[in-house]
C-alpha cells in the first residue's frame, strides 16, 4: 500500500454544470494534489458523461445520466460506479451520507478494498436515512477537528482530522500592490454566514467588496437595503484570479458565520472548515472570523487575525478599525497568517494525511 490506486468519489464535479461549491473544489484540489504522489482517479455524476486527464495526472470521468435519488440534485447514482471501485485499493468518498457513497463502502468491504469517507457539508437519502452507516467505511477523514467532534467520532479508531488546503503558488501575497483600506468576504450569499452583520459593523473609510453568488433571495434584497450609503461592492462572478486580487489588496479576509441567522433560524453546523480564510491568509490578509463551529481553528486570535463573538456588529467592527488604523499591524498579522497556512493547511500535507490514513485503515 505504498503507493495504492485511489479513487476519489464525490457529488458533482467542480465547475460542471455550473456548480461552484466548496465541497466540490475540496474534493476536486484533493485528489488532483494525490495524483502527482500515487494513482489517482476522480468520480463525479452529472446529466452528461464525461473523461478527461487533468496536467497532474487526475483521472476525470463524470457518470451520466446520473440519478437523481428521490429527486436530490448532489445525491445522484450511477452503475459506473461499480467498475469505478473494481479498479481501486482505496476509494475515498466525500459525503459518506448519499447512496453511491454507501454503495462503493459496500463493495469495497465485499471485495477487500479500503473504503474512506470525508464529510464536506451536504448528503441525501440512502441507507443512513434508516440505519448508522458510519460502520460501513474503514476510517472517517475530517477536515476539522470540529467536524469529528459533532459527528461523534472522538476517539473513534480510523477517524482523523486531515484539513485541507490551498495552492500556495496561487493564493500568495504580491508585494508590488499596495494593502487598501478594504475588507473582503468570499462565499455564498446565505444568511447563515453573517454577512448582514458584516454589511452593519463596516466602519467609515473602509471599503467591502462581497464576492459570491446569492442564493436566497430575500436576504440578497436585505443585503442591498443594508448596504445602501455604504462602500459595498457586491461581486458575484469572479473567477479565482480576480479573487487573488482582492485578497491581496485586502486589510482582512472576515467570515463572520453564525449559528443563528437574522430571521431566526438555526445551523447546527455552519461551518466545517473555512476555506475563504485559508484563501486570504494564504495572501498575506489578516483573517477575522467569529467563535463559531471549525473557525477558530483556522485563525488563531491576536496572531493572525481575530475571533469575535457571533451576531456582535460593536466587536467585529472595533477590529475592523483597528486595521484601518494600523498598517504596521496588518502587514505583521498578514506575514504570520500566511505562515500559518505554509504550516497547516496546504494540500500536500493533506495528501500526506490521508495517505498515512489509508495505510493503517
């Protein structure tokens, strides 16, 4: 098992069919950072098949028409999936909770293969709808501590924490463009991530751009009452170039993500990793973040960035001004974010985890 076949199997394909969700890039940048180590080949369903090669050595093949189970859109099946595990010793399934996920654990075990599973936020209808499947894989790999802590698995045997990473060639600072007076927030345009309470605490003289699609609709309208009279920006399609810009001109990358959203309602589980954090700190920016779920994780407070309360606009926004009133703070907390990143989160020692994982599951 020094260097096994591993096939990576996961919802959707990244960039396919207009999907642009951080569990599918997860799933996607790893098993493209494990192909340039050993054999490495990526699952995902869709309308349309598909196979391609990635310039690392990725196998890529979509599975289409996929079924939707029960009409669930990142919860589809297809038989493909069956030749796919035959030509594995690993199969790493991202989302352990939807049914072709369950099904490769099942042949895995049938046919002396190792099966893994990395939980990335989402899942549907399948045997775990009636019955604990945890017992199905051979290790659970999380990507925070946080995550192995609400699914339970402390101290579970075979459930490690692998985190995840970034391209540190891409997501890097630029010393020639100048730090501005600017706050950043990357993700979607769910209430869940707080962002009215970042539109509420943006202090005078600095600017906010929102990089990230809408997806429900009163709160976008909400968001733009909020936002009027302020220096907003909202900027829904950038691709990643454009987002390294913006990191890098920024004072702080902010995810202020909640439990409790504006309108009352409660996410039991609102964050897993932060990945826009590692994103922005990889760039040299400061990151603030709320005691909310993993992202204490990713920031540590006073060193390279800050954590706040949740649902706190006064908090959050006496630490906003206190880095437009201090560059000399925003370049020192920038430098030791971004080498908390080089130290933690990058997708080779993410491999590397997963590898060791493999090896003594």
């Amino acid at each position: 098992m020094s260097h096994p076949r591993v096939v990576h199997v996961t919802p959707a394909l990244f960039g396919e069919g207009g999907v642009f969700g951080g569990a599918e890039r997860y799933s996607l940048e790893l098993a493209r950072h494990m192909a340039k180590v050993v054999p490495t080949a990526l699952v995902a369903f869709g309308d349309e098949p598909r196979r391609f090669t990635t310039p690392e050595g990725l196998r890529v093949r979509v599975l289409g028409p996929a079924w939707r189970v029960r009409g669930q859109a990142f919860n589809r099946f297809h038989s493909g999936v069956v030749r796919a595990v035959a030509g594995a010793d690993v199969v790493h399934c991202h989302q352990p909770r939807m049914l072709a996920s369950e099904v490769c654990a099942l042949l895995a075990r049938a046919t002396g293969r190792r099966a893994f599973a990395s939980d990335l936020g989402a899942g549907g209808w399948g045997f775990s709808s009636r019955l604990n499947t945890d017992g199905w894989f051979h290790g659970h790999l999380h990507i925070s501590e946080y995550s192995r802590q609400v699914a339970g698995h402390v101290g579970r045997p075979g459930a490690g924490v692998i985190y995840g990473g970034v391209n540190t060639d891409l997501f890097a600072p630029d010393s020639s463009v100048p730090r501005e007076p600017l706050v950043v927030f990357v993700g979607r345009l769910m209430p869940h991530k707080g962002v009215d309470v970042l539109i509420d605490a943006l202090p005078g003289g600095m600017d906010l751009e929102l990089i990230g699609r809408p997806y429900h609709e009163r709160f976008f309208a909400d968001l733009k009452r909020l936002a009027a009279g302020k220096r907003v920006t909202f900027r829904p399609d950038c691709g990643d170039d454009d987002i390294v810009r913006a990191y890098r001109r920024a004072a702080c990358v902010v995810l202020p993500s909640l439990y409790r959203d504006c309108y009352g309602n409660e996410s039991k589980v609102p964050e897993l990793l932060g990945q826009t954090l590692i994103e922005g700190m990889a760039c040299g920016a400061p990151g603030i973040c709320t005691a909310v779920a993993s992202l204490p994780e990713v920031v540590t407070d006073g060193e390279t960035g800050f954590v706040v309360p949740p649902n706190d606009p006064s908090a959050l926004r006496a630490r906003l001004e206190f880095l437009r009133d201090n560059a000399t703070a925003v370049g020192e907390l920038g430098r030791a974010a971004r080498t908390r990143v080089l130290n933690h989160f990058t997708w080779g020692g993410t491999v590397m985890r997963c590898l060791e994982a493999y090896a003594a599951g």
